[in-house]
C-alpha cells in the first residue's frame, strides 16, 4: 500500500479535540478481576486499533471483493479489532434466508482479530415483503436468526482470537440483547448497541407476515423493549467510563441518525439521551455509524451544525464527533483504520485513515 500525504480536514475546518486529522491511505461494572483479556481492561495505556467497516458486503460485486477486503485487514500488523456496524446485503431485492446469513458467518469467521458486529435493519428489519422482496419474513423472528447465528457464545466475539466483552445478555431486564456488547481498552469505553435504520424500526412492516407470525414480538412490541435495552446500555456504559475515569467513549451502532433523506423522527428519544450523556461526561465522545453509504465526519451536537434541527431539543455536546463510513453497492470498498492513543503526541484521542482496497 502507498501512503498518500493528503489529508482530510474535519467537517469544522479544523483537526478537533475528539478526533484527529485523517489521512487517505491506499490499500464495567463494579467487581470485575481485571485480568488480561477482561472486558474492562482499565489499565490499559498502549495505542489501540480497530478496522471499522458497515453496509458490506452489499451484491454480488461487494460479496465478490470481501474476502479480498478480509486479507487486507488481517495483513495489517496494526489492526487489534475488527468492528462491522450492520447492513450484511442490500436493502431490496435480496431474501434474508438462513443460507446467505451462513455464507457471511463463514465470511466473519476468516477475520483473525476479534469480532465485534451489531446488526443492522437490512438483515431483520427489512426482511418483510412490503416493498422490498426481501422475502416473507416477520421481522423479529429473522433478528432471532441472527442472535443465534451471529452471537452463538454470550461475551464472546467473532473472528479467530476471540475477545471477552460484556453483553447486555446477562441483565435480567434485558436479556434478549445479546448483541449490545461493551468493552474497555486504552482508556475508552466501547459499547455496541442494536440501533437499525429504517428510522429505528419505525418504517412499517407491511402485510401479510406468515401465519406464525404471533410466536414473535410484534413491532410495537419490539420497538418497546429495544428502547428500553438502548436506553439501558447507553446510561451502563457512560456510566463506566466515569467511574474508571476514561479518557473517551466510542459508540457502535448502524442507524445514520442524521440521514437528511429518510424519516429520522425515531431516534428523537436516542439523539437527546446520547447528547445529554455526553455534555455530562465532558470528554471525547465518538459516534460510529453505517446505513446511508457515504464517508463523513462531522459534530451533529455542536451549538453551530445545522444537523441540530433535525431532531428537537438536541442539546449542545461540542465534545462528540460523528463518523459514517463507506459502503453500499457504489461505495468504495475499504475500512477506516480508527487509532485510539491516550498518550498521544498530539490532543486527539481518536485518529484514523481510510484504507481502501485496490
């Protein structure tokens, strides 16, 4: 790979203090021992990288170039874990069956880092037949496929060294959210949460669902109970990251809240939770997102971004930096090479660079 020198300054004009400059480069809870390899490795000082990709592998010319993308990733010495933010296929035209869903698990598999990935609507959400010919699906029963398939050892990631995380599994109250994961590592929080597009699940589901559709939680249903998980996990985590004192928190999830072309009124609620949770923190705050397929970074809670209107009473967080990566059918194929170092030499916290795949 041959490292260009341009580089990109962020959507304020300026490097900020959440996250550094990129360069375009080609090709817990109290109680826990923590040992190495625990979720919540709050010692921890050193540099710390993961390759963050979403909305891949989308088509057959997307699936085609994945493992292409997998050997890239896993070549990179600097690469500690891989993060996948949702989106598995297209949105339309593409059956959620139990065979493609197992296609892309051996495909996760070949990952030799830790594995960390959070679903997103294309593979549940979508899944049901208004619209879209993804197949005659109930929804939450194809988001149960993909616990199982997808999460198949609580705590645990994917790929070939595996990882310890928490998971929001082991909370009574929400106990079906396998998926939400949080770790620590470099002194950051990280903590993944079922967040769709398709304006959170609110895009209806359409009719008819088949006939065994009443043995899995309707949309009201699942709309309720993700909700309460979400909101859950999200005072858990920035919660930890004040009690050991970290230096930042990156959150994980699909949703594009900010996406200017499609309903967005559904995340209301969470835009407002997670800017009023990190004004109180006072430190870096990353959001990493998918879902609308085009690379940026930007700071939606900042008293002068227009993003601000889109969603009422978002309040004022000059500390969160936003980043959406590429994917989708045209996006180009490459992950974002995302740094965290607490001892930098310079104030970011967070760094990163896009690599794509040549």
């Amino acid at each position: 790979m041959q490292r260009t020198t341009a580089t990109m300054f962020l959507a304020l004009g300026v490097c900020a203090t959440a996250i550094g400059c990129a360069h375009d480069t080609p090709a817990t809870p109290t109680g826990l021992s923590l040992s190495i390899g625990n979720p919540m490795n709050t010692g921890s000082k050193n540099a710390y990288t993961l390759a963050v990709i979403g909305d891949t592998p989308y088509g057959a010319a997307k699936l085609a170039q994945f493992p292409s993308l997998i050997a890239l990733i896993n070549s990179d010495p600097k690469v500690d874990v891989v993060v996948h933010l949702g989106d598995i296929k297209t949105g339309t035209n593409s059956p959620c069956t139990n065979e493609y869903f197992a296609n892309v698990k051996v495909l996760f598999d070949a990952f030799q880092d830790p594995f960390v990935y959070t679903p997103g609507d294309n593979e549940w959400t979508d899944c049901h037949v208004a619209g879209t010919n993804n197949g005659l699906y109930t929804p939450t029963e194809r988001l149960q496929a993909v616990r199982t398939l997808f999460f198949p050892v609580a705590g645990q990631t994917l790929g070939g060294r595996k990882k310890q995380v928490l998971t929001q599994a082991d909370d009574p109250a929400n106990s079906a959210y396998i998926e939400n994961t949080m770790w620590m590592e470099s002194q950051v929080v990280f903590a993944a949460l079922n967040v769709p597009g398709s304006n959170n699940d609110r895009a209806p589901w359409g009719s008819p669902l088949p006939a065994n559709a009443g043995d899995f939680p309707s949309q009201t249903q699942e709309q309720a109970s993700r909700a309460q998980a979400t909101t859950a996990w999200l005072q858990e985590a920035f919660a930890t990251a004040s009690e050991h004192d970290a230096a930042g928190v990156v959150l994980l999830l699909q949703a594009d809240m900010w996406f200017a072309i499609v309903p967005v009124s559904g995340y209301d609620a969470l835009v407002q939770q997670i800017g009023n949770l990190a004004a109180a923190f006072g430190r870096p705050v990353l959001l990493l997102e998918g879902d609308s397929h085009a690379f940026r970074v930007d700071h939606p809670y900042s008293a002068s971004s227009p993003l601000r209107a889109m969603h009422p009473s978002t309040p004022v967080a000059e500390n969160v930096t936003r980043l959406v990566v590429e994917g989708g059918l045209a996006g180009r194929t490459e992950y974002v090479r995302l740094t965290i170092d607490p001892q930098g030499k310079n104030t970011d916290l967070f760094t990163f660079e896009r690599v794509p795949l040549q």
